[in-house]
C-alpha cells in the first residue's frame, strides 16, 4: 500500500494538473472561440461540470485556480479575476449537485432521464453566471446599461449549451468507448462522423452570407448527425456534436460562414440558437435510442430466458378467447402434435378438440371448477392426439385472464408440458414394482411352501416307511395286504405334492440330464389323453431337430401334465381344440421377459414348449394370479399345478410367457435353454433290496417317528444302532468311538445345531467317518458345488426300504480316496 505522504503527493499533482487544463481550456476558448465578447456556447461551463461528476467535489480547488490564473492571464485584477473564478467554479458546483443529488445520476447521459438532468444542471448554472457575472462585467465598464438584459440573457443561454454540448463529449473522451453498444457497424460510424465533419468545415469556408451554406448544414450536416445519433452510440453523438460546435463558433469569431455576415451580437444569437437546440436534440435523440436499445436487449434476454425455460421443460404456451371461439398455441405446442410451427394460429376450434375421451370430463370439471371460482388456476394432465395418431401425455395449467362484466370468461391463458417419458417413467416404474412385488410374493410362498413341505415330508416318513415294513410282514394274500396297498399309494401321492411344493420353493432335487422334450411329450400322449375330457382333443406339432435340453425328466413331465390340464380345464366341458408345440427359436430380450421371473437371461437360441387351447381366455387380474398357489377359478383348493410348473421352469433356468385375452384363448410359452448332447442316458438298476449289512449305524434325527422307523429298518438290514435326537448327543456318542461307527445317518435340519456343521465336527475328530444326509428337502445343500468332506450320501424324505439299502450300499462300497 502506498504511504499517507506518496497519497497526498498524488493528489496534489492531480490537482495542479487539472487547474492548468482549465486554466489552458479557458484562455483557449476565450481567445478562439469568442462571438461578439461572448463564447456563445461556455466550454468551460462544461469542461468544469464534467470534472466534478468525474472526480467529485475534491476538485473546486483545481478549478477555481485554474479559472483564477486564467483570468488573471486576461488582463483582469486580482481581485474581479478572483470574483469571476468564484462565480464561474459556484455555478459548476450547482451543476453537479443537480445532477448528483437532485436527480440522483451519475457520470452518463445514454437516458432521456440523464439529458433532463444535464439540462437542469445547465439552467442552474446559467442562472448563477448571469446573475454574478453580469453585474460584475457592468462594474468594470465592459458593459454598457442598455446591453444588460441581452448580456444576462447570452451568459445564461452560454452555459445551459456549454453543459449540454460539452460536458457528454468531454465525458466520453475521458471514458472512451465511442463505439460500444452500437447498432451501425464502426465503418459507417466513422465515415458518417468524418463526413459531417468535413461538411460543416465546408460549410464555413464558403463566403459570408450565402444561402446555400446554411442549406447545407440544414440538410447535409444535420442528417449524418441524426443518423449517427440513431444507429451509432451516445458517446459518438455527443463528440462530433462537440466538435461541429467548435467549428462553428471558430469559424464565426472569424467572419466566416453562414453566421459571418451579421453584425454583432446578432451573429452570436444566431450561433446559439442553432448549436443549443442540436445539442439538446441530438443528445435526447441518441439516449432515447440507447435507452430503446437497452429495453429490447432486456426484452430480447428475457424472451430468450422465457424460451429457454420453456424449451428446457418441453413446455409450449396457448391462449382460448371464449368470445371467438378461436385456440392459438406456440410453436413448441405445434411440435408436440405433430403439426407445422405455424400450425397453432388462431385456430377456429374449441379447448377439447383433440383431448382423448377418456380425459375430457377430467379436462371439463378441472376447467369448471377454475371458471367458477373453486380453484385459482386449473391443472390436470391429459392425453392429446397427435398429428399421426397416437396420443401424447401433457400438463395442461391454465388461468382466466379476461372475463366480460357477468363474470363469464373471455380469454384462458396457459401453458402444455410434455410429460409422455415422465409418464412412460412411471409406467415401467409401476411394472418394475409389481414384478418385484409379485417376486417378492413368490418367494414368500416358497418359504412356506418349502417349510410345510419339510415338515410334512418328516410325516410322511414315518407313515410310507411303517406301511412298507409291514408290507413285507404280511403274509401274500392276507386281507390287511390290499389296505397297506392303499395307504402306500396315499403316501406317495403325498410325496409327490410335496415335491410340487419343493419344486414352486426352488428347493426340489434336480436330476439334470440331456431330455428331448419332444420325444418325452410323445411318450406321455396316451397318458394326457385318458387324462382330460373325451371332448378336448390334443393336436401336436413336434418339430424336428430340437435339440435336447438339460433338465429333470420327472419335472418336466410334471410341467407337461400340467400344462395340459390347464388348458383342458379352460376348454370346458364343450370341449375344444389344445395344441401341444415343441420347437426350437431364437429368443429376444422381449420374449425371455416375464411378469413372473426376476433373473435376467441371455439372448440367444431356446427350446420352446408351446401349449394353446382356444377356450374363453382370461381377464387381467385372473392372469395376475394365475401361479398363486391353490388359485383357481374352477373352485378353491385346486392345487399347485401352475405354481409348481413356475418353480420347474426358474429352477431350470427358463422363462414363461403366457398369452391370453378374454374371448380369443391362451397360450402357455415355456422357454428352456439347450444343451450339446441329443439323448439320454439309460437309467441305472436300483440295487437289489435282498443287501445286508454289517455293523454299528449311528441316527441322529430330531423326530422321533423318524427316528424309530430308520432304526426299524438298519436292523432289518442286519445293522447294530445307536441313535441320538439332537446333534450334540450324537457329538457325545461319537467322540467316545469314533472308528465303532461304519456310517451316520444324519437328519440335516434340526434345532441348535444343524446337520452340516455335526458332520463337520464328526469329519475333524475322524477324517474317514461316511455320512448321509436325510432331510425333508429334495436337493442336498451342496448341490451347487462339491460335497463337504466325509459326505457320502444323500438320502430324500420319505423313504422306503429299498432307498435306505441302496444309499448305505453305495455309501458303503464306495473306495475313499
């Protein structure tokens, strides 16, 4: 930062500097300019008024010196020059207070506001100089008595011109910028200036007295001035305005031009009656141009603005007049339709042409209730035509800005936004939520369905192994024979509902294989056929070359079956036509996309199992449920068909699509994915239920019906058996002989400690003990990877004999590595 004495030293040079301009100004204008003893137009008047609103009030002592020493330089006294600076820097001091504080304005004049203030300020120092300069003048005998109120009249009109003329040229100078914000390029500018100039110097040098000089400033001068105070800027106005006024008072101080030939003072009048008029329109005519200028900028910037937002929000604006009947809308609302830019002008049509049916009530009571006075503004989102048919979503808002003297509406002013991809947002929203609702649905039922399906397995444990046993016992041809028979077949029908209930859980045990699912649809043909009414009738159309997929043949069988009796249930008893289809097809995003999967699948070639019936169809919200299990529309209890058919298909890896409209029939699409291999393997032998082995078995199961049945079953197979209900008692037997035991039959499922983790501490303590899991579920737990160590069997609830002996036997003759 600079010292307080650098500070003051700068100030003061600055002072010294300006009292010498105007000091120089002074006795230059004086000396060249002056009419008659007077300088028509005062540029000191405006010389000092532009220094005070540059550099405020700091500067009366610049100015009054540099007056002072100029009039001293001019011949007067001490003490009339001293009076006269004091006069001529009082009047610019009223100048620049009108301007400042009066008016409240600054160092512009680009407003008609500013050239108002400039010419207040001017009046108020011409009256300050005429009323204390004249007397001083009468005082020292430069006037005379009778050329008193001429004399006032001149020093009062010098100064109002002098802050109108020069006060904005020498303002611009100093700010420069003569060409900024302007309208006409700066080529013309210059050549206009130039050639006004030129002009009104021409106009000077002609002889004194001709006519045609005076037409020439009238006509040639004047209009290169107007033009430039039109297209060019207020700055370059106020400069060659200036400078067209130095020429001339200079050229007729010197007798020469238009004003050269009259005789004093009448030349000096005229020479203010041209310059101070011009200068007081020129600078009204170019700040109103700047201050037009400004107001279409900030119009042009808020247009842009507007139509930025507008465009930004895909909004468009429209206008109704209810007395004509006529609807005009914008361009961007053109563009929404389908229609050409234009296409919305005055429009002979009503505010619902175009709206859909289904939204032109919402439209008419939202309209209504505005209309009426219940809401201040209307809102409501509708569905509009558009030009090639399809409808389009927007918001419309509206407003009554017009209304006739009975309060009925004249015009309805608004606004349309596009809102179709909010609305298509929405929509898939919704979708995305319902699937992951019905997702979520699912899996909440094959929790259920997995957990009863466990427990009930447990059940029907003890009640297909009791009934086997004692299957054996009876003797051929004992009457409770056929009754054990029965009971046998209850069980596995149970058994198989169950496994519907594991497979819709996603818990079933997969045997996965190659399967032509064409060639297993023909082996069940005769099956479906006495399966379903008399009056369906089955048609096929199995394509050749499908390839074969990987898959679980009894669960395919099962979809199969399921399937079919669906769609012969929809046919009715009237009967119709079920069409049964396998073929292979390549398989887009779209069609691999279901309501009822959540796993994204690759695109790519499938195996497709297609069954249509042309019955009555289903409506919306029976489709919804469909694969809920026990719904059906026949009556309450149906079963888990179609819910089993989804788990089969997500368990393999598929899709299910499903085609139905009420009246026109439905069509089941089950989509698998293919394997490499075309055929299948034989199935093994199960091995021969005569086995018997040899040594100790250790149960460990939770359930007590359980429990007792396999301990029944290892002693008839010739086992010793030590049996435990929990995982930590079976720890405790085991510990104390660990080698004793040949194999653990191990429930997987049970409180406390789970069956896992009991062959996980048995494997720690003897890394050769054999264990097989039991459990009510129908796939091990390690099926999706290797099995943990000392895991050599899986065996699945129920069981009979004939599963327990061919899990021990294989457990039990296979070579550990």
């Amino acid at each position: 930062m600079s010292s307080t004495p650098t500070r003051v030293m700068r100030a003061v040079v600055q002072q010294l500097l300006l009292a010498a301009l105007v000091a120089l100004s002074f006795q230059a204008s004086t000396g060249l300019l002056t009419v008659s003893k007077f300088v028509p137009v005062s540029v000191m008047a405006g010389l000092a008024t532009a220094i005070l609103l540059l550099t405020g009030p700091r500067s009366t002592i610049a100015i009054a010196l540099g007056l002072f020493a100029a009039q001293w330089q001019l011949g007067r006294t001490a003490g009339p020059a001293a009076i006269a600076s004091l006069i001529q820097t009082a009047q610019a001091l009223a100048g620049w207070a009108v301007v400042v504080h009066l008016f409240r304005c600054r160092d512009r004049f680009d407003r008609p506001r500013d050239v108002v203030a400039l010419a207040a300020a001017g009046a108020a120092e011409g009256f300050v100089r005429a009323a204390g300069q004249t007397p001083l003048l009468f005082f020292e005998g430069r006037l005379g008595a009778d050329q008193f109120a001429l004399a006032s009249v001149s020093l009062w009109i010098s100064a109002f011109s002098g802050v109108l003329v020069f006060t904005p040229a020498m303002l611009a100078v100093t700010r420069g910028g003569l060409f900024s914000n302007r309208t006409a390029g700066r080529r013309e500018l210059v050549i206009a200036m130039g050639l006004g100039v030129l002009m009104q110097a021409a106009v000077f040098l002609m002889p004194r007295g001709i006519v045609p000089g005076m037409m020439i400033f009238m006509l040639g001068v004047l209009p290169l001035l107007s033009f430039v105070a039109v297209r060019g800027t207020a700055n370059a106005t106020a400069v060659m305005t200036a400078v067209i006024a130095l020429i001339v008072m200079a050229a007729t101080s010197r007798h020469v031009g238009p004003f050269g030939a009259e005789s004093p003072p009448r030349d000096m009048q005229l020479v203010q009656m041209i310059l101070a008029p011009v200068g007081m329109f020129m600078l009204l005519l170019s700040s109103a141009e700047m201050s037009r200028r400004r107001a279409i900028r900030a119009l042009s910037a808020t247009h842009a603005q507007m139509e930025r937002a507008l465009e930004g929000s895909d909004s468009g604006l429209w206008e109704w007049r209810a007395d004509t009947a006529r609807n005009s809308y914008d361009a961007r609302i053109a563009r929404m339709f389908g229609e050409p830019a234009d296409a919305g002008l005055h429009l002979p049509i009503g505010p619902y042409d175009g709206v859909h049916p289904e939204d032109t009530e919402r439209l008419k009571q939202a309209l209504q209730d505005h209309i009426d006075g219940r809401t201040p503004a209307f809102e409501v989102e509708i569905r509009h035509k558009h030009r090639d048919g399809h409808y389009v979503w927007v918001l419309d808002r509206g407003r009554v800005m017009e209304r006739a003297l009975d309060g009925s509406p004249l015009l309805l002013s608004g606004s349309l936004t596009d809102i179709t991809t909010r609305k298509r947002i929405e929509e898939e929203r919704a979708a995305l939520e319902e699937r992951m609702l019905q997702t979520q649905k699912l899996e909440g039922l094959g929790l259920l369905a997995g957990g009863v399906a466990h427990d009930f397995n447990n059940i029907l444990t003890g009640v297909l192994g009791h009934a086997d046993l004692a299957r054996r016992e009876v003797p051929a041809g004992s009457p409770a024979q056929e009754h054990l028979d029965h009971i046998l077949a209850g069980a596995r029908a149970a058994a198989d509902l169950t496994r519907q209930m594991l497979a819709f859980a996603g818990r079933g045990h997969v045997a996965m294989q190659p399967v032509s699912l064409a060639h297993l649809v023909t082996e069940m043909g005769h099956l479906l056929q006495v399966s379903i009414s008399p009056n369906a009738i089955v048609r096929y159309d199995l394509g050749a070359s499908v390839p074969a997929v990987n898959a679980d043949p009894a669960q395919l069988r099962q979809v199969v079956m399921n399937l079919i009796l669906n769609a012969a249930e929809a046919l009715g008893p009237e009967g119709g036509v079920i069409t049964v289809r396998v073929r292979a097809q390549w398989c887009d995003r779209a069609m691999l996309t279901s309501r009822w999967m959540h796993d994204e699948l690759p695109e790519g070639r499938y195996v497709v199992l297609e069954v249509r019936d042309d019955g009555s169809g289903m409506a919306p919200e029976t489709l919804a449920r469909i694969f809920d299990p026990f719904f059906s529309t026949k009556f309450t209890g149906r079963g888990l068909g179609l819910a089993a058919v989804l788990g089969i298909v997500r368990g393999h890896r598929g899709s299910v699509l499903v085609d139905t409209a009420p009246g026109r029939g439905t069509t089941f699409r089950v989509m698998l994915p293919p394997c490499a291999a075309t055929t299948e393997p034989d199935a093994c032998d199960a091995p021969s239920p005569q086995w018997q082995g040899v040594g100790l078995v250790l149960v460990v199961d939770d359930e007590d019906s359980v429990r007792t049945l396999a301990e029944l079953m290892l002693r008839r197979l010739g086992f010793k058996v030590i049996s435990a209900q929990d995982g930590a008692e079976a720890l405790a037997h085991f510990r104390k002989q660990p080698q004793a035991f040949r194999v653990v039959l191990l429930d997987l499922t049970m409180p406390g400690m789970d069956g896992l983790t009991v062959a996980r501490e048995m494997h720690a303590i003897d890394p050769d003990v054999r264990v097989v899991l039991t459990t009510g579920y129908s796939a091990p737990p390690w099926s999706a990877g290797p099995s943990p160590a000392g895991m050599v069997g899986f065996l699945e609830k129920p069981y009979r004999l004939e599963d327990l002996t061919r899990v021990l036997r294989q457990a039990l003759e296979t070579v550990r590595v």
